[in-house]
C-alpha cells in the first residue's frame, strides 16, 4: 500500500495527495518512471514552489504493486536538525534506537526491505539525506527524492522540474498550455462551476504569464476566485508583480515572482488571517484547531476568531486539511510556512511565537502525563504520536538557549512509557543529557531529571550511566523531602537489578511500590509491582507471591481503564504459569495481552508476548508453531533494538533447545525462516489464531518475495525478464531464484514451475 508517513508516523495514513492529476507533467511523469527503472536514487530538483511534492506522490502513488514492502513518503520539512535523521526514521518505521549507533538499526532494518522510499524536501538537511539515501540504494531498496538542488550521490539521476510552459503573447490557442490548464483545474475547485471562455481567457493568460508558470503562485491566484474575478486577479497581480527592475537582476525572477506572490497573496487576507498565517508558521508539521487556539490566540488575534482564520487560509490555500482517524488537523506547505517565519522574523516576534509553541507542548505533555494510566491512553497515544514533530520543534528551541534548558527536564521526566513503548528512548535521553548539561546543579528540577536519564539508561543497558545519574539524584533529594521521587529512584534501581538478575530486585521494588501505593500514585505503582511479582515468581520461586502482586497490578488497570500496562500484567502472569503453572491459563492471558498490545499500537511489548506464545505452543506440544513463533519475534526484537537472549533468556534458550531437538535443526530453522517472513501484521495474525493456515508460499517456506518470483519462473522468464519486471538487478533474482530451489529441494526451474502450476491448480 501506499503510506503517507512524515514525522510521527507511526500511525500510517493514505496521502491526501497521492492521487493528483500529471496536469503539465505529463513528460516529467514518463521521466520519472524511465529513472526509477534503471537508478537507484531519483531527484527531483526545483525551485520552490514548482510542485516537486506534489510529482514524487503521484509517482510514488503508481508503485504501490511493484514494491513488497511498500511505498513510504517521509516528509522532512519539519526537521530541524540532520543529525535527528535516523531518529526521525526510526520513528516512522517503528524502531527502536537502544544502540549508539542508530543509523546501524536504521539501515540494518532497511537492507532487508524493498521499499520506494520518497525522500521529501531534502534541501535544508542535504548532507544528511545524502549519506542516508547513499546507504539505502546498497540495498534493494530505492529512493525518489525532492531538493532544490541535488544530493550528490554516485549513481543519482536528476531530474529537474521546470516551471509549466506559458502562452505566447497574443497565442490564441491558450487551453492546452500547461500553466492555464493548472489554473483552470484549480479555479474550478475554488469556484465550481468556473470555465475558460473568450470573456476569461485573455486574463487568465495574463495571470500566468505574470507568474512565470510557477505551479504554487498559480494555484494562489486561482484560490482568490472566491472573492475575485479572473480579470480583478490578473489587474491587481500587474500592481503587485512589475517587470522585473535592473536593480533586482541578481535575484531569480521566480524567486521573485514567488516572494511577490505570496505578498500579494497575504495582502489579500484579513487582519485575522494575515496574524495567523504568521503566528501558525510556528508549527512543525501538523496541527489541530485546539493548538491553534493556545498558540495563536493573543494581542491583535482574539480566541473567537482563530476558527474562522483557519477557515480563510483553507480558502486561500495557505492551510492545508488533513484528516486523520477522524482528527482534522492542517499543514502548511514549507514554501507558504517559510514566508509566514519571516514575518514573524521581521516583526521581531518569531522568539515571543517560539515560546508559546514550547510553552504549548509543555502543557500537552503535562496533561498527556497526568492522565496517562486512565480510559483516555489510547486517545493521547494517538495524540502524542501526531505531535512528536512539534514536541522535537519544542526541544530543540528550548536547548538552544540554557535559560529555557530547565524545562526540558520536566518534558522528558514526563511519559516515560510513551518515549520507551514507542521506541523514542534513546532521543528523550539525549534530551535529558543536555539539558542536565545546560542546567544549574542546584535546579529544582534536576533530581526527576537525573532519575528520569537513568530510566532510560536502564533501557539501553547503560547500567553505569545509570548508576551514576542515581548517585547524583539521591544527593540532590538529600533533606528535600520528596518522598515521591526518593521512591522513583527506588524504583529504577529495582529495574536495575532486576535485568542483571540481582535478588535485591524484589525488595527494591517492593519498597517503591509500598510509598507510591501509600500516596495513592496507582500508575506509579504498577512497573515496581510488575517487577517484583515476575521476579519472585519465576525466580524466587513464590508463584503463589508473584501471581498476588501481578493480580493486584491487572486488578488496578482494569479499575482505572489502563490498556498497556494491563496487556504487561497479563504478559507477567503468563510468564509465570507457562513455567510454574497452567498453560492453558498461559495462554488465555497471553492472548489477551497480545490483543491489548494490538490496541495500544505497535510497541517494544510485541516482542515479549509473541515469545511467550512460542514457549506455551512449545510446551503444548506444537513445536512446529512454537518455531514459526520465534521467528516472527525475532524479527521484532530486531526492530526494538533488544533480543530474547537479553529481555527473556531462561524460558525463551529453554523453550525454543526444546523445539528444536523436536524438530530437528533442519525443521527448526524452517519453521524459524517462515515466521521471520511474516510481515508485522501477519505475526499478529498467526499468533491470535491457533488454528491458523499458512499462505501456499508459506507452507513451502518461501517468503512473499520469493513466491512472486516462482510465479514468473513459471511464465518463463529468465532473471533479466524477472529483473525488469521487478525493477530489481539480475544478480538479486538470480539469488532468489537459487533460494527458492534450495527451498524446494528443487534442482532446476522446471520443476519449479511445475510445481507453482499445481500450487495454482490445488489452490482453486
């Protein structure tokens, strides 16, 4: 499918845009195609504003079927900082950066994958993007990228998109001209009904020669038919564009053209809009009529009026609609948002705009976090992860100055479960590390701050780093009485011991979990109750004790309508009854979790369950099941940046010695391959569903891949024809045509393809 994924886009939705018409890019269009034939890595350069974005989607829109894996679009506007690149990635794939070296889980990942990756807006982060796309196109993977100039990379094919072809002065064949067809299509949106006659035709001429053929400017104009007619545009558009003067020779017409359109454009907008086109830029990415609201209402722009502000810009398009899941949220394109930062600038009011854009994502964080262990999880999960490129935005404004550093130690202490679960722990931790580099030793907030880096620490493994932020946080809450966060410091040293399988463990946790339940803080309570239940249970050996403290925890969730740590109760009890227990029961919980995890959204939680629903097939007997199991959570411990071995290594080395002496090595690591083939969704799929089939490439072991290039050995392609039929080289489909031999225990492709005919015949 097509994903439209840029900033937090974990949540994948269909691009607004993907289905544009090729209105003048008709020859660009048939370029593209040719290139990403044969190139690894398409640019599409331009100045801005001549609809480089809006090509690459429709482009990418037609290689949905071509492309296993997929075609994602990662918009890097809202980027602020090329070396957040990987994490901005990772984010949009789901995966989790534990490591120092990112860009090595980024890419490891990728290497596997066949995917179109569009790379959009690269211009302000060109280093960067050029080493990532160099890194990916090693791979099997291809990138179609947009930049106002090119990435410089060997092997890259540029193609520059030009401006639309205006008519001559005094042509008389004016309808099929590429700039008037663009105006026409998007008059007709803004006025429906609108049509070029012998009345219009000389002005909308007019208008386009004067701006150029300048796709963005054109598009503009033709949003003031509204108010105006095509006449009143193009007599106005004279005053505002002149001729260009000798003095101006040294700046790009369509740079000016482009700068005096959007004058012009914002000329025309209300006192109201014109504010909040400026106050608005302030934005990364998205965002909703409720931040809006907190952000731009103030001096010179009443809260009453900001709704229908958004409604003008929607209008003149400014703003841009999005819907997401319900949500309507809007985004600027960064050509108009640039234009609307440089007001700010010039009014000398774009710190006093960054500032409440902080302040905003600093109230959202604070609410997201009191009301996080509740009914209301799942919506600011949604929220959070819509919100990550202004909470980024907030940061790094905030960093840049160590005045404003204290409150980064109160924004990253917040929604430690959302930064860990979502896979952000690595970036929440470089947050918290400069800021506590930019703060005063004696900051009120530095002891939640040191706490809250060495949580993340002890996600990393980084137990010395943890330890001594622990140290420094205990001698800062030295006769400070707060009693809460002495206990969250218990409690991350309780996690602590418990990975490097210290006894200390259960009494640690216990002791956190009693001063958090003493001050009625149930979402506190909950992880330090998880802790020392599994701990005692499985390895202190009261099953009885941990299947208390674990019931109390599943107990507590349930009362209060928390999703996640409720599918980690059920986790916990299933640990402890596949080993101690009734498997049966194992399972059930299991499950359960793994559907609870499903609502939450894909998280580092996955991996766990998906293990202990391995175990529980292995001791029901089902070591086939078992195996394909560990396959498919391998592949997700890979994308959390964890393994079994680290997280789970008793029951997991015991259960799947126990699967593999039943099947044997061979059978085993079949079995194993299979379920590392499973895309996400299909692991989820298989484990909810005991009873579950496997696809006909599956029951043969072949990965989805492979199974399509059977099918075509079976039409009688040769590789090269598989390799042009799949934009891939012959060397690849040389390499899986012999898998699939070895596969199938096969020695040529005749017998392949008499056994995808009959594959094909059983199947009907």
């Amino acid at each position: 499918m097509f994903e439209w994924r840029g900033g937090m886009g974990a949540t994948p939705w269909v691009s607004p845009r993907a289905a544009t018409s090729y209105v003048g890019r008709e020859r660009e269009a048939e370029q593209i195609r040719k290139a990403l034939a044969s190139a690894r890595l398409v640019t599409l350069t331009g100045p801005g504003g001549v609809g480089k974005t809006r090509l690459a989607e429709a482009i990418a829109g037609e290689f949905v079927d071509t492309y296993p894996d997929g075609v994602v679009f990662i918009g890097l506007a809202e980027l602020r900082d090329g070396d957040q690149l990987p994490y901005f990635v990772s984010t949009v794939f789901g995966l989790h950066l534990t490591s120092p070296t990112p860009w090595q889980t980024v890419l490891e990942y990728l290497s596997e994958k066949q995917i179109l990756l569009v790379l959009d807006n690269c211009e302000h982060v060109v280093d960067a993007a050029a080493a990532f796309a160099s890194s990916v196109i090693r791979g099997e993977s291809r990138v179609l990228a947009t930049s106002r100039q090119s990435l410089a990379v060997p092997g890259e094919q540029v193609i520059r998109v030009p401006v639309l072809a205006v008519p001559d002065e005094g042509d008389a064949a004016t309808i099929g001209v590429d700039a008037v067809r663009l105006f026409a299509e998007r008059a007709a949106t803004a006025l429906p009904g609108f049509e070029l006659t012998d009345d219009n035709s000389g002005a909308v001429v007019a208008i386009c020669r004067r701006l150029d053929g300048l796709p963005l400017a054109i598009e503009l104009a033709a949003a003031q038919l509204r108010t105006l007619s095509a006449q009143q545009i193009a007599e106005r558009l004279v005053g505002r564009l002149p001729l260009p003067a000798a003095a101006a020779r040294m700046v790009p017409q369509r740079q000016r053209t482009l700068g005096a359109t959007l004058e012009w454009s914002y000329s025309l907008c209300s006192p109201t809009e014109r504010e909040l086109w400026a106050r608005a830029s302030i934005f990364a990415g998205s965002f909703d009529i409720e931040a809006a609201e907190q952000v731009c209402a103030g001096s010179g722009l009443p809260l009453e009026e900001v709704v229908g502000g958004v409604d003008g810009l929607i209008d003149k398009s400014v703003l841009v609609r999005e819907d997401y899941g319900g949500v309507v949220r809007y985004r600027m394109l960064e050509t108009i948002r640039q234009y609307g930062q440089s007001l700010l600038d010039t009014a000398g009011e774009l710190d006093a705009a960054a500032r409440r854009h902080r302040d905003w994502v600093d109230r959202l964080t604070a609410l997201a976090d009191a009301n996080w262990a509740g009914p209301d999880q799942l919506a600011w999960i949604a929220r959070l992860r819509l919100e990550q490129a202004n909470i980024r935005a907030a940061v790094d404004w905030s960093l840049a100055d160590p005045a404003q550093a204290g409150t980064v130690l109160c924004l990253g202490s917040r929604l430690d479960e959302y930064w860990i679960y979502f896979g952000h722990s690595r970036e929440c931790r470089i947050w918290l590390d400069r800021a506590l580099e930019l703060t005063a030793e004696d900051h009120p907030d530095r002891g939640r701050g040191l706490a809250a880096c060495a949580l993340q620490a002890v996600w990393h493994l980084d137990l010395e780093r943890a330890a001594v932020c622990l140290d420094q946080a205990d001698r800062f809450l030295v006769g400070r009485g707060e009693e809460l966060m002495e206990a969250f410091v218990t409690y991350v040293r309780a996690l602590a011991a418990q990975i490097r399988t210290d006894s200390r463990a259960v009494e640690l946790a216990a002791a956190a979990a009693e001063v958090f339940r003493a001050h009625g803080e149930i979402r506190r309570e909950l992880h330090p109750l998880w802790i020392y239940g599994v701990t005692i249970g499985y390895r202190g050996g009261d099953v009885a004790e941990g299947r208390r403290a674990l019931h109390r925890m599943l107990a507590l969730c349930e009362k209060h309508g928390e999703t996640r740590y409720r599918a980690m109760a059920q986790f916990g009890l299933a640990y402890l009854e596949v080993e101690r227990g009734d498997v049966t029961v194992a399972a059930e919980l299991a499950e359960e979790s793994l559907r609870n995890l499903a609502r939450v959204g894909r998280g580092s939680g996955t991996a766990y369950v998906l293990d202990a629903l391995a175990w529980i097939a292995d001791r029901q007997r089902r070591h086939e099941r078992a195996a394909i199991l560990f396959g498919a959570a391998h592949t997700v411990w890979r994308d959390i940046g964890s393994s079994p071995e680290i997280a789970v290594s008793g029951p997991h080395l015991s259960h799947v010695a126990s699967a593999r002496a039943a099947l044997g090595a061979a059978g085993f690591e079949r079995a194993h391959a299979l379920g590392r083939s499973f895309s996400y969704d299909e692991a989820m799929r298989f484990a909810l569903d005991k009873s579950a089939g496997t696809s006909r490439a599956q029951q043969a072991g072949l990965t989805r891949r492979e199974f399509e290039i059977a099918a075509l050995v079976a039409e009688g392609l040769s590789n090269q024809g598989i390799a042009d039929r799949l934009f891939i080289s012959p060397r690849t489909a040389a390499t899986h045509v012999q898998n699939i031999l070895v596969k199938l225990d096969f020695h040529n492709r005749t017998q392949v393809a008499t056994w995808f005919t009959a594959m094909e015949a059983i199947s009907r």
